[in-house]
C-alpha cells in the first residue's frame, strides 16, 4: 500500500508506475480518505516493482516500490506535497 497525505482534502490528484497513468481495477485499488490519497496493490507481484509517483497540480512525490516475496509486502508512506 503507497499512501500521501495532502495538506486540504479534495484535491485531484493522478497515480503513476514508471511514468505511466494507474487506474483503478482488480489489481489496484485508489481512495482517498480526507487529505489521505492511497494506492492499493492487491495482489502485489513481481511486476508491479518499479517507480510509483503521485502528482497533484505541478507538484509530485515519488518512490520506488521493490517485491521481494509475498511475504515481505510492508505499507509505504510518502511525504507530505504540502506543508501547512
């Protein structure tokens, strides 16, 4: 699970895997709770390591998503985009 956390709900925000737009679907899940944007691998595999970026307006924050075994799957927490 990818997760950023805005400074004021509501803002549109665009999830991306090695510069290519992610959608919702069956094998990832996108919500946001308030200010909370988060990005759900449910199935994760080895395809899904790469680069993921979430992008609100011109401001983005990255990280590199690495699969080591189903087992090892740990919740990462990106920076906050915006400072109060």
């Amino acid at each position: 699970m990818l997760s950023c956390t805005l400074s004021k709900p509501g803002k549109l925000v665009k999830w991306y895997k090695d510069g290519k737009i992610v959608k919702d679907g069956t094998e990832c899940k996108i919500s946001n709770d308030g200010c909370d944007y988060i990005l759900k691998l449910t199935n994760a595999k080895a395809s899904d390591a790469g680069s993921y970026t979430i992008k609100c307006d011109k401001i983005e924050t990255s990280a590199k998503v690495v699969i080591k075994g189903e087992n090892d799957m740990k919740k990462v927490q990106f920076g906050s985009l915006f400072q109060p």
